[in-house]
C-alpha cells in the first residue's frame, strides 16, 4: 500500500534527523581522531612554568610601556619584541637549568655560594621593586574594570583583587594553582584579537615596521631602556628558578638530594620547549600591543598614554567597543596573573634568605612565614594603591629598581650556570655565555640611562 502525502511529511524529519545524527557522530570521531589537535594537546599538557612565567612578564605595567611605545612612535620600536625575545629565553632557561640541576631556588643558591650582603642587597631591592610594581598594577587593574563598571568603587576594586589573589595562592594546592595560572595565560591572546579586529592592511604594516626611524631622544632612549626593564625583569629570574622545584617536588622529590638527582636530557628538552614557548609567546604579545596602539593611537595622532587603562579607553572611539573590551579585560587578567607571581617571587626570595620554610606545597601553617611574607607584599601594594600612587612614578620607580638589581643578579646567574661544581656537566656552553654577558650590558646602559633622563 503506498504511503500518503502526510506518512511521506511524517517520515522525512525522521530520516534528517537520522542523517544529521550520524553526520554529527562522525564530525565528533574526526575531532576526537584529528592528529594535528592530539598533537596540539599533547603541547599544551607539556607547557609548565617557562610559559605562565613569560605569560606573567606582560603585566599591566608592562603594557602600559608597550602601549606609550606604540602610542608615540608608532612601529618604531616594535623591533624590540624582536631583540628581547632570545635574550629572555636564554637568561630564563638558564634560571630553569639553576633550579633543575641544584633542587634549589635562586636565592637558595646565591645564600650557599656567595656573601650575605650580596643576597641581603638583591633580597631587598627585589621586594622593593616587586612592591611597586604590585601597587601599580593593581591601581591599572582597579582603573580598567572602573571603565567596564564605572559605578564600582575603585578601592573596593583593588580590595578584591588582593582577595582573589590571596585566595588562589594560599588555599589552592600547587597542582591546582598551576593549572589556574597556565588557563590564565590565555587572556593574552585578547590582544591579539585586538589587533585583528582593526582590519589592517598587512602589508602596508610591514612597509611601516621596515622603514624604522630612530631619533634617539631622552624620551625615546627612556622607554627603549623601560621595555628592557620591563621584560628582563629580576622576580622573573626567581619565579622560574622556584616553580622547577616545585614541579620536581609535585613529581615526589620531597628532598634536595632526591632533587639533585641524575637530570635526564629528556627533562632539560622539555624545560627548554617550555621555556622558549613562554618566552616567545610574551614577546609575540608585545608585538601585537604596540602594532595596536601605533596603528589605532599613533596614527590617529594620540600620543600621549599614560597607563594602560589610558590606551584601552583611547582606543575605544577609533577602534570600537570591542577592541576597547578586549584590551581593558586584558589589562584585569594580566594583572590576576601577575600580581601572584610578584608577591610569590618576593616571598621565595625572603623565605630562602632567612632559612624559613617556603614551598607552594605546604599548607598555610606548615609554611607560615613564606605565606606570611605574600601577604605582606599584597598590603605593601595595596597601600600604595590607596595612598593615590601615580602608575607613571611606581612604573619609573620600579623601572630604575629593576635596572639596578637586574645586571647584579644576572651576573649571579651566570656565573652560577657556568660553574661546573654547581651544574656538574649541565653547565651553560659559550654561546649562551655570550648571550648571558651581552644581557647584563644592555641591562647595564638601559639603568645607567634610565637614572641620566632622571637626573637630567
């Protein structure tokens, strides 16, 4: 008997569906069976502290510095994503190699192979910079959700992020606080949308780039010296030294000895791809920061960018409300980044210096002193926030701090990695010599100008 118009109406959804199901499934098998994203998965899960420990580098100040750059003189510095990107991964993988091979953080290894003035003097000018540079970012990361929310009160604002802060490092266990800070990196990524959402005529930008044209003023020297200042960055140094530790202690080397352990070549592969990925993708951000401001600021003739709020609010007339967006809520989750990783570097610094017992690892009351010193670093930043710091001084200030301490410990890196007694025949070969001793020079003339502009 033959079907009717409504049996024949009745059965067509039925078989669509049916076909729809099975195209699903198989769409579902493909994704799942894709080898390129198993691979990039298997990326992703080798990624550790080198990559949130770069992601960190592009803190809210350091925006702020790559948006005046781009902002003034539009492309003209942008090579210098381009310059500090393998003099950072060198001086960083060296720091990794530090903490893989000795089971100890860098102050911990200063503490054994150097005088004590040496590493109360490095102890002290790191909190004091990594203090300032709390305060300003968390005065950026208050002014940026204000220009989202701007009925928020902006002390609460801060108080907040302090909480937030807080809470993650002090009651989350390391693995967990790991995972937080690597999902955190992503943030990032939003200046690069920021960038792609202005539609810009690609190779016209890359004419602009080539045809670089430096004056050489007070000013532009300055903020050559602050991207330097800003990027090689001394709680950096610490912070990656400490967190190999801690991967080697979540992996069941509760002790130095079982951490100074044979390191397989395997181990040191995976520091260096962890490392220079992180390394390249803070300074593949900062490219894409400048390249935003000078093509959206710069050549709208707006050049004068104080803060990294200043940029974000700038921006949003000439590129819109989504570019606006996406560059504040950059700055906020930059700043969630950063600000733990400022305060838990401090804290390794002071806790290794004083023989106190520190470690992400431990509980709140079985590391007191090491939590104790974090949340004193958070409420020296927050004061400052509170008592009406200028972002521009506490950028300055911990700009001069960095260029003073920054040559000072790298010397101390590199010495230590080249020592064989150290690093038995894990020490550094002369090629990254080379590249360790021309960092410290740079270092040294960008603090010695940075203190000249100032004077003069």
């Amino acid at each position: 008997m033959p079907k009717s118009t409504l049996e024949k109406i009745l059965s067509a959804p039925a078989v669509s569906l049916d076909k729809g199901l099975h195209s699903s499934g198989q769409w579902a098998k493909n994704f799942k069976n894709n080898k390129q994203l198993k691979k990039a998965g298997r990326f992703w899960h080798s990624l550790g502290p080198g990559f949130t420990t770069g992601a960190a580098d592009d803190d809210p100040s350091g925006i702020a510095t790559y948006s005046q750059a781009g902002a003034r003189y539009g492309f003209d510095l942008i090579w210098m994503a381009l310059l500090t990107f393998p003099l950072m991964a060198m001086v960083q993988e060296m720091c990794a190699r530090i903490g893989l091979v000795t089971g100890r953080g860098l102050a911990g290894n200063i503490r054994r192979h150097y005088k004590k003035w040496v590493l109360y003097l490095t102890t002290l000018l790191l909190f004091a910079a990594n203090t300032f540079n709390i305060g300003a970012n968390l005065s950026a990361m208050a002014s940026s959700a204000r220009l989202i929310l701007p009925e928020m009160n902006y002390k609460l604002l801060i108080i907040i992020f302090v909480a937030v802060s807080l809470f993650f490092q002090i009651f989350l266990s390391y693995a967990q606080y790991a995972k937080y800070l690597k999902w955190l990196t992503l943030i990032l990524l939003s200046y690069i949308l920021s960038a792609l959402s202005l539609h810009l005529n690609w190779r016209e930008v890359a004419n602009q780039i080539l045809a670089i044209q430096l004056n050489f003023s007070g000013d532009q020297i300055f903020l050559i010296c602050a991207i330097l200042g800003t990027t090689i960055s001394p709680y950096l140094f610490f912070w990656q030294t400490s967190q190999e530790v801690e991967e080697k202690i979540l992996a069941g080397q509760n002790t130095i000895k079982l951490r100074q352990n044979e390191v397989k070549p395997t181990e040191l592969k995976k520091m260096r791809t962890d490392v220079w990925s992180g390394m390249f993708f803070s300074n593949l951000i900062m490219f894409f920061i400048i390249l935003t401001c000078g093509a959206a600021l710069h050549n709208f003739g707006i050049t004068n960018i104080s803060t990294a709020s200043d940029a974000a609010e700038a921006l949003r007339p000439i590129a819109g409300d989504y570019t606006f967006y996406l560059f504040a809520l950059g700055i906020i989750g930059t700043g969630l980044l950063a600000v733990p990783v400022l305060a838990g570097s401090a804290s390794y610094t002071i806790a290794e210096t004083f023989g106190f017992k520190q470690g992400l690892f431990y509980k709140l009351k079985q590391a007191s002193a090491f939590y104790g010193v974090i949340i004193i670093a958070m409420l020296f930043g927050m004061s400052l926030s509170f008592f009406g710091l200028n972002p521009i001084k506490a950028l300055i200030y911990s700009a001069v701090i960095n260029g003073l301490v920054a040559p000072v410990i790298l010397i101390l890196i590199v010495q230590m990695a080249g020592n064989s007694k150290m690093m038995n025949k894990h020490v550094i070969g002369t090629r990254v010599k080379f590249i360790g001793w021309l960092t410290i020079f740079l270092m040294v003339i960008a603090g010695g100008a940075t203190i000249i502009s100032l004077i003069i």
